[in-house]
C-alpha cells in the first residue's frame, strides 16, 4: 500500500468497492437465508450456512471481476482456492456466531436471529477484507508503484500549480 494522501484514497476507494459487492452478498445472504427460515424446515444454522454458500459465489465474481479487476490474474486456481479457504473461515465465524446466540443463550426469535446474523456478517467481513486483500487478490508490485508514482506526481502539479508566481519587474 502506498503512503501519504494517495494510498489512503486508494484505500478508501477499494473499501467502497468492497462494501458495494459485501452489500449485494449481504442481501443475497439475508433473502437465501430468511426464504430458507420461513418456506422449510431446515435448522436455522443449516439454512444460514446454505445461504452464505450462495453469498459467497456471489462475492467471488463481484470481487474478481469488479473490486480486484486490476489485480494478478495469474493464478486463478490459486486465488480460488485460498478464496474459498479465507471464505470457509469467514463462514465458521458468521455460523459460529448465530450458533452460539440460538443453541447457547436460546437467542431463536426472527428477529433475535437476525441481529445474530448482522453481528457474524459484520465480524466476518473485517475477517475477508483483511484476508482476500492481503492473500487473495494481490496487488502487482508494478501496479502499485506505478500509482504511487503517477499520485506523486499529481501531488507535486497541485501543489506547485497552487504557489504563488513571482511578478515580472518592468525596468
């Protein structure tokens, strides 16, 4: 990651992109899993699991092919793999979560158990974010330094665009 002002936009602006494809799996994952609930007679912990299997085939394309487009394609196989790997982690936490709140403390209620979900989500999501950036979509060395170069320089004409030009003397 870059220094100063320029890798903290980038930083922002992937955390935008990542949170624009986490939300359209989020609601994927609550309409799965809540249609699940209420239309069969699955286990609510069983239901969740199917429903954040079907999340995170979502996920994976909208972060390959939208968030991480620009990152290294070279090693799909392994991108996958180490995807599906970080994934299962993040989906242990999420179930773990709503496990313990319905089985442990009798949290079962719809309601009860989707603020459970939320909570799982939400952990699970700082989990996937730190995982799929460092470990799965890698940046290409190249890339970075390149914007971290091309942001430098922007810096540099901003800054010096905005200084004061002396005044010619007529004499």
């Amino acid at each position: 990651m870059g220094h100063g002002s320029a890798g903290l936009r980038r930083l922002a602006h992937e955390v935008a992109k990542f949170g624009a494809v986490g939300a359209l799996g989020t609601v994927v994952n609550f309409g799965v899993s809540n249609l699940l609930w209420h239309l069969t007679s699955l286990q609510a912990v069983r239901a969740n699991v199917i429903a954040t299997v079907v999340a995170i085939g979502v996920n994976y394309l909208g972060f390959r092919y939208f968030t991480y487009r620009d990152r290294d394609k070279g090693a799909r196989t392994k991108e996958l793999t180490l995807f599906l790997a970080f994934s299962a982690v993040g989906l242990v936490i999420e179930n773990g979560i709503l496990y313990a709140a319905i089985y442990g403390f009798g949290w079962e209620s719809s309601l009860e158990r989707n603020v459970f979900k939320v909570v799982g989500i939400g952990i699970g999501t700082l989990f996937r974010f730190w995982s799929y950036r460092t470990w799965v979509f890698k940046a290409l060395p190249a890339h970075e330094a390149v914007a971290d170069a091309e942001s430098f320089l922007e810096e540099a004409e901003a800054a010096e665009a905005e200084r004061p030009k002396p005044k010619a003397h007529a004499g």
